[in-house]
C-alpha cells in the first residue's frame, strides 16, 4: 500500500506556512529531495499543497532560516549540502555543542522591483552561487537581503542584531554610513564590489583600472583615436577607477582627454541605449564606444541598430566590461574584460570566515586580476 503523503490541514489552528514548512522538512528527512537538488517553484509548490504562494513562501523562508534550505537569487531554492543540512537538523533538534550559529548575511542594494533590478542582473549570479556553496563548505548559513530604500536599509540593520548575525557581506554601493554603523556594533563585514579606506573593512574587488586600461588599449591598437566612454556615476569605486583607466591609456597614447567623449549611464541595457542615442545625435561620433559594463553595451549596441543605418564593428567598435553570459551570445559576440566573479565570492566568504575565526590579516583589500576576452565586436579604423 502506497504511504499517503502528509498535507496542510486547513481545519488545525495552527499557521498554514507552519504546517507547509514541517511538511517539507519531513519529505527532506526522508530523503525525497536529497542536498543540493532543487526544489520546486511556488506555483508548483502552491498548487501541490493547496495553499497560496504568500504562504508558500514563508515556509520556504522558515526553511532557508533554519538553514535546510538555500536560495541562489536569480536561480531557485535548493537543499543545503549534507554537512550544513544535518547541522541545521540538530539545531532543529536541539542537540548539545551547536549552540553557536554560523549566520552570514549578505545584503545587496538595488533599484526598485523592476526588470532593470540587478537581483535579475547576470553579473550577480555567479557570486551569489558562489557565496552559498562556499558559506555551505564551511558550514555556515546564508541568507541574502535586497535593499530598496534607505528606511528598509535601517531595518534590516535592526534585523541583524535581533537575530544574532555572526558576520555580513555587503555587495556593490552602500551608504558610507550604514557600512560604519555595522562595523561601530562590531559586525564583522566584508565588502564586494566596494571598499572603504576608513576604517579598514576587508573588501574584494575587480582590478577596474587595469580592465579599463586594457580594453581602451585595444581599441587605440587597433587606431582608433576618438573613443567614448559610458560612464555611471561616480560615487562608486568601480565607475571611478574604470575612468581612471580610462584616462591613463588615452595618456600613454598621446591623446588628449576629451570631456565631450563621456556620456554618464548607468549600469542597465536602458542607461546604455540612452546614452548611445546622445552620441548618435552628434555630427561627429567616436570611432569606438567603451561602455562601463557589458548590459550597458549591449544597450548601446540595440541603440545603434535601431537608431541609425551604423554597421558593428564596420563602422562603429563596442568594448564592455564583466563577461557575463550576454555577452558572448550578442550580436556580434561582444570584446570584453572578464572579471572572475565566481573567485569574488569565495575569497569574500573565507575573509568573513577568518575574521569570525579570529584570524587577522595585514591584506584588508584583495584585487582580483581581470583578462580581456576579445571577440567580434571591434574593428581596425585604419581603412
């Protein structure tokens, strides 16, 4: 006789995400979806269990607090690896000695609820997935936070302390003094994408000068003398050193710096295709576009064959920066500065985990080295 699978009764007083949740956690107990597989969406979820997907989704959080379950934003919600799933059992259990919880926090800032939001952005993915199986590995739990205003910032905040947080990451531009009143109640953090020189915050990010350096080096090997830059906006240290970048090859070269030849973005395919569009309206455009990451040139690159008769690379070269997925499968495949994202997350873990551990190190800031990844974008303007 087949054994009739536990359901949510409506009739009990107790919460319905409850019951999901304690549903769930049994078929994992018994082995039905084993560490590290997937688990189903909401709407599957919601309609195998006859429940909504708002309580569908607080059990699910429930689970991943718990730290039987993780999600990877972008991609799904997972078992958690064998190690970290009977850890968290125990807990459940109330077992002796894991009375300590290993809880990092990693929060994201990002814009409104929308398609442009970098929770959906490519460039994330590989370190969130990175961070939840290096965070696994080490036996720490996970929990990721997406940060849309400066109100929700303080809670969030206030939710740390409440909830013991052993350590948090924060990743890409966040409010100097939200990262200071972490660090002041002796949160220890380390920074992605970011970096503070005061106080001295362990922080892990690409080598931006270099990669700007070597792309726009490119572009004048290959004789173009007109370059133009899609910038973002300075108050972050990634647009700030890819201008310096910028700026040192055009130097080297010999070519004088020409305000005229940068059009601020964003980092979005829309702040890209906008900017595109204020150079197309000039008599006179650049030879070559460097944009500051690859959704913003793959932005600019719809812009030039929806707004104008231009050929790329025949009349018009595209330089991004980041090798995300996109860019290889554009058209043409875009030339671009690969960053190691997956090697970001892992080492932001470990320099969490030293800290936790009591470990300290003289190296607070760690420059992951970038490569130019040459494609089919860009052309010799020697013709």
């Amino acid at each position: 006789m087949t054994k009739k699978k536990p359901k949510v009764d409506k009739s009990k007083a107790v919460f319905l995400y409850c019951q999901f949740a304690d549903v769930l956690r049994k078929e994992i107990l018994s082995g039905r979806h084993k560490p590290g597989e997937y688990i189903p969406s909401e709407r599957q979820l919601s309609e195998a269990h006859d429940i909504n997907r708002i309580t569908v989704r607080r059990g699910l959080a429930q689970l991943i607090k718990e730290g039987i379950l993780y999600s990877v934003p972008g991609t799904g919600t997972f078992v958690s690896e064998a190690t970290n799933l009977q850890q968290a059992l125990e807990r459940k259990k109330g077992v002796r000695g894991l009375t300590k919880k290993k809880n990092i926090n990693c929060m994201v800032r990002c814009l409104p609820p929308t398609i442009q939001s970098p929770i959906l952005s490519p460039y994330y993915i590989g370190i969130f997935t990175m961070l939840q199986r290096e965070s696994s590995r080490l036996g720490y739990n996970i929990s990721f936070n997406f940060i849309t205003s400066l109100k929700e910032e303080k809670e969030i905040a206030r939710t740390i302390l409440e909830r013991n947080t052993d350590g948090v990451i924060l990743i890409g531009k966040m409010e100097r003094n939200f990262i200071v009143s972490l660090y002041s109640k002796k949160i220890s953090l380390v920074l992605i994408d970011n970096y503070l020189d005061r106080p001295n915050i362990p922080s892990v990010i690409p080598d931006n000068k270099r990669g700007a350096y070597l792309a726009v080096k490119y572009l004048v090997d290959l004789g173009h003398r007109k370059i133009g830059f899609i910038s973002a906006p300075l108050d972050q240290p990634a647009a700030t050193e890819r201008l310096e970048g910028y700026k040192q090859t055009l130097e080297e070269a010999k070519i004088k710096f020409d305000e005229n030849l940068i059009v601020e973005g964003s980092f979005t395919t829309e702040d890209g295709y906008k900017a595109m569009e204020e150079f197309l309206k000039r008599r006179k455009l650049p030879t070559a576009i460097f944009a500051i990451n690859d959704e913003t040139a793959i932005g600019a690159m719809k812009a030039i064959r929806e707004k104008s008769k231009l050929l790329i690379p025949r009349d018009i070269s595209i330089v991004g920066f980041d090798d995300v997925e996109w860019a290889s499968h554009s058209y043409p495949p875009l030339t671009t500065v690969k960053i190691y994202k997956e090697e970001m997350g892992t080492i932001a873990v470990r320099k969490l985990a030293e800290l936790l551990e009591g470990e300290t190190s003289f190296s607070t800031k760690t420059i992951i080295p970038v490569e130019l990844i040459i494609r089919q974008s860009c052309f010799s303007s020697r013709r």
